[in-house]
C-alpha cells in the first residue's frame, strides 16, 4: 500500500526570507561557505550539485519549521513509531558524493587501530601466525555490516539508535550504558600510549610531584587526557573538532606503519599469508576465548563503539539526519540547535526512494573505503612484523612490541614502532572518550533528560568533563586496586566485554529494521542473513566466554563447551538462552519481511548493492 505520490505537500518549508537555512555548515554558522541555490530536499533531482554536497564536508544541519510538518500516519508507508510519537513529514534530501561524507567511519577506523589493529591480532599471529588470519578478516566483514545496519534507522529517520531502542523499550539505553561503562570506563589506551611514549623517550623512572612519587607514564597519560578535553573546546560543533583531530592522527599512523613494513623488511611474510584459507574455521586448542572474543570484537572497534555510527552519521547531516541539530559547546556562545524527540520521514514517492537507493549506496562506500580498506590496509602491515620479529612470543601486546621487537630493528625501524603505537593508542583513546560520551548522554537523554527539561549540550559537556577526571582518577591509582596489572590488562577485559555486548544488540538492531522500517527502508534478504550470522558468531562465542568466567568463579557446573554437549548443568541453561534468543531473532525478522512484501508501491526503486 502506498500513499499519494503528490510531493508537494510534504516538502519542508523554506527560511522566511528565502535564503539557505541558517545553521549549516562548520560550527554552526558556516560562516563563508557556498550555499546552494535551493532546498536540498526541494525538486526531482536525485543527485546533488558540487556546491550542495560539499555543504556536508564539515557537517550540516538545515533546520525546519517541525511544528508545521505534517504528522506521518501510522500506514505501511512510514516507520512504526512504537512507543514514540509521530514522525514529521518532508523530503529526504538530494544525494552527495562519496567524497563529501568522509568522517564517521574515519573515526571508527581510529578506533579501531589502537585495539586490535596494533594490540590484539599482532600479538594473536606472532604466536600463532596467520592461521587465525580467517577470523580478523571474518569480524572485520561482519562490523561492516552490523556498523552501516546501526546507521539505516538514523539514515531513515533522523533519530539516533538509541531513540530506537527508547521506542521499543526505556530498559535497553540503559542496558547498554551500562555495559558501556564496564568495557570503556577504563583509559587502557591512554595508560598504553603513554608506557610507549616513555619507552621511547626513555623516561621509564619516577617523578617526584608534591612530596609524592609518581610514574613517568602515568604523568603522561593525565596529559593525554586533558588534550581530549582540550581539544572539545576548538571548535563550537563538538563532533567536528573530533573528525578534525581524528583524521590528522589517522593520516600519521598509516603512513609509519606503511613505512614500518618497508624498513622492516616484514612485507617478506605476506607471501605465506594465501596459504592461511586452508586454516579457516579453526583455533589453537590452548587458544583462551576471552582473548579470541576481544580479537573477533576488536577485528574493528567493538562493542559500544559501534553504536556511535548512529549517533557521527546524524552529526555529520546524513539522511533524515541532516534536519537534526548537532551537539554545540554551550560555552562558545552560539545559539543551541534542536534535536528533535520524534524524528523525520519521508513519502515513498519515487524521488525519495531513489534518493533512498544513492544515500544507502554513498553511506555503504564511505564505510567500505575508509574503515574496512583501511584495516585490510594496517592490521596486515604490523601483523607482518610481529610475525618476523617476535614469533611464539609468550608476552603480551605492549611487551612484545616494546621488549621483542624494538630491539631486533634499526633506529628507523625503532622510531617507527613508537609512532605508530603512540598515534594509534592514542587516537583510539581519543575515539573511545568521545564514543562513551556521545552514546552515554544521547542515552540518558533521551529516556529521561529531555522529559526532566535538561540541556543536551551541558550535559555532553558535564559527561565529557566527568569521563575525563574518572580516567585520570584511575590513572594515577592504577596500583592501588589492580596491583600487579599492566595496562593491556583493561583491553582484555574491556575488549571480552565489547564482544559479550554485540550479541543483544546486533539482534535487536536486526529485529528492529526488519519490524519497526516500512517495505522500501528494510533491510535486504542478502542482509537479513548477514545479521543472523552476526548475531550467531558473536552469541556463540559470548556463551562460551561467560560459562568459563563463572567457572572461574568457582560455578562449576556452567562449564560450556564448543560442541554444547558435554556443558554443565548450568551450561547447559546458558546454550539454551543462546538457542532462545537467536530462533527468535531469525523468526521475527524473516516474518515481518515477508509480511512486508508488497506493502509499498515501487518499492523495488529504494533497492540497490547489497541493500
């Protein structure tokens, strides 16, 4: 069933005057920048102009009159509001290049490269070579897909992911703040930058600071944090200032670790690398699953990480997400810019889903040219090098790049190895800061402090200000309740954690854009399948991990096993859980596809690439 295709009605109104919107544009002005010559919503055009699309290069937001839109009625035409009120109708807007939404996955490629690019699967293929070589490439291909899935309901909609979940139930924000706090609350990467950062600068002793002495490292590391905090208060667009820095730091880790490899001389084992296919599907039996787990979670960001996809593609103008106001510095002096509780939808004229098909096709290169080449591009690079210099190695990341490997390469070699751990740790310190924060107070925003009449943009600011001080709190006590623990001791655990984390919300984000999205905004079948193999790798290997931490707990009777028979008692309930949630997943999702089919006229124009 499919409305009228009269568009008029719907398209957003103009400025009073006329102009281009107010507000587009870097921070919050766009102060000097070409606009375009009309609304970017407004005609049939499908494509937008070279000086509408460069509009997006530092986020834009073109603000509506929303009280005036016209409510979506609750048809098979527009997205099931839920518990949530109406969505406002207007036009999606025109589709700009590739080249012009570069960003969000630039800083989830960021992310990523100080956790398992450069930590975890080095490590992994100096002890076991590039026989678990199947599973990075396997995670990696499986975030793509849970990573540009996480963007669908923004891209839709306007609204972040955890609105969504706020439409379906208030108990799932909270769920996975909370689970976001455990896996991220602790500043491993800032603590691991600075340990290289010493090494390098040879300044491995103590610091006599007010009576007290004090680390080297951790001095370092306290001055990393206050350069994140610092760096917020650049630019009156929170997120641009992160994109900025992002991209910068992202730029210098490539390169050296590009350089690494020729001065190394490691581009020598990648010849063996094609004979690794034979392997796929196997692991080492002494192989310990947490550390396998975080590897899988970390074959890319992980975790809470990936919902920020959601929450970068609405700053950035995606989409629905480009009449959504962006998160300011509320001491800059500019003018706030409405986030609205309900978001926006658009007709299924044909315009818009064309328009549709090109956004989805633009949103899934930019993810695919920056975050997963660029992983194919590094991770490979320095696992090459682990393999040459410390293979069999028994010590973990950070010792095996500074203890095994620094001292068998030449000062080129040497200087090289800190920058690249260095620029890497700390981008992905800078990422996670920015990431626990943005998704944390768009979390408890919107099921509770935007009723409570909070301000967004004191309260990014106030969490930003909190996280900040929590980590260097945890920093300069890190002997007191964790004696004996080297850094790289929070990424396992924060890094098993991620993974646990991506089980329930790689199946609700898969059961929500299959029920709650109309025939024309679903996910495709070829899709579909994805997430349920998604929802089943990282499921599987949760159940396995969470039975080994309570054996160790002394719960002996929920020991799991891979084969399932043979579990515990209390296993067996585990893989039961398991079964329970995965069977509901596939059912509900393969029924609200086929119960869609046919509902919206034309909608096989929204369909295109792996749509």
């Amino acid at each position: 069933m499919s409305s009228d295709s009269s568009d008029d009605e719907n398209r957003p109104p103009s400025p009073a005057d006329g102009s281009s919107a107010p507000g587009a544009g870097d921070d919050g002005g766009g102060e000097g920048r070409e606009r375009p010559s009309d609304h970017p919503a407004r005609g049939d055009e499908v494509y937008a102009s070279e000086v509408e699309g460069r509009q997006y290069r530092g986020t834009w937001f073109l603000p509506l009159r929303y009280e005036e839109l016209k409510r979506a009625g609750e048809t098979d035409d527009y997205p099931d509001r839920g518990d949530g009120g109406a969505f406002r109708l207007t036009d999606l807007p025109r589709v700009p290049r590739v080249g012009h939404i570069v960003g969000p996955s630039a800083i989830m490629l960021g992310a990523s490269l100080g956790s398992g690019e450069t930590l975890f699967w080095p490590v992994l293929t100096s002890q076991y070579g590039w026989t678990l070589f199947w599973a990075f490439v396997v995670g990696v291909l499986t975030q793509f897909v849970i990573n540009t899935e996480l963007q669908r309901w923004t891209l839709a909609t306007g609204e972040s992911v955890f609105r969504a979940f706020a439409r379906i139930a208030d108990h799932w924000p909270w769920l996975f703040l909370a689970g976001g706090l455990v896996s991220l609350g602790w500043p491993g990467w800032a603590a691991s930058a600075a340990r290289v950062g010493t090494a390098a600068l040879g300044l491995t002793g103590s610091v006599t600071l007010l009576g007290a002495s004090i680390a080297a490292w951790k001095l370092i590391a306290v001055g990393l944090m206050v350069v994140i905090w610092l760096s917020y208060q650049v630019s009156s667009v929170m997120y641009n200032a992160v994109e900025v820095f992002q991209i910068g730091l992202l730029f210098v880790s490539i390169v050296a670790a590009v350089l690494l490899v020729a001065v190394s001389g490691s581009w020598v084992e990648l010849a063996d690398l094609p004979a690794a296919a034979s392997t796929v599907g196997s692991l080492p039996p002494e192989m310990e699953i947490a550390v396998f787990l975080g590897g899988l979670a970390f074959a890319g960001a992980g975790g809470y990480l990936n919902l920020s996809q959601s929450l970068w593609a609405r700053e950035k103008g995606y989409g629905m997400g480009n009449y959504q106001g962006r998160v300011k510095n509320p001491f800059r002096g500019d003018d706030p810019e409405p986030i609205e509780r309900d978001g926006f939808t658009f007709r299924p004229t044909t315009t818009n889903l064309k328009r549709w098909r090109g956004w989805w096709r633009v949103v899934q290169l930019e993810h695919l040219l920056t975050f997963v080449f660029g992983l194919f591009l590094v991770a490979p690079a320095l696992m090459s090098v682990a393999i040459r210099y410390a293979p069999g190695t028994t010590a973990d990341a950070l010792q095996m790049w500074l203890g095994d490997v620094v001292p068998l390469l030449g000062p080129a070699g040497r200087i090289l190895v800190f920058l690249v751990l260095f620029v890497a740790l700390f981008t992905t310190e800078y990422a996670i800061v920015e990431s626990f924060v943005r998704n944390s107070v768009d979390a408890i925003y919107e099921v509770y402090g935007r009723e409570a009449g909070w301000d967004l943009e004191t309260l990014f600011w106030r969490v930003l200000t909190g996280f900040c001080l929590w980590g260097i709190a945890i920093i300069l006590l890190f002997t007191s309740p964790f004696e004996g623990r080297e850094p790289f001791f929070f990424l396992v655990v924060g890094a098993a954690m991620s993974g646990v984390m991506m089980w329930p919300y790689t199946a609700l984000v898969l059961v929500m854009n299959t029920t709650r999205l109309p025939e024309h905004l679903q996910p495709g079948w070829g899709r579909v399948g994805a997430m349920w193999w998604a929802s089943g790798f990282y499921g599987y290997f949760s159940v396995l991990l969470v039975g080994e931490t309570l054996v160790e707990f002394g719960l002996g009777s929920f020991q799991t096993v891979p084969l399932v028979v043979g579990s515990g008692a209390g296993g067996y309930v585990l893989w039961a859980v398991y079964f329970v949630v995965q069977s509901y997943a596939v059912a509900r999702s393969a029924g609200a596809k086929r119960r869609a089919a046919g509902t919206v006229d034309d909608a096989e124009l929204a369909a295109g690439w792996f749509p």
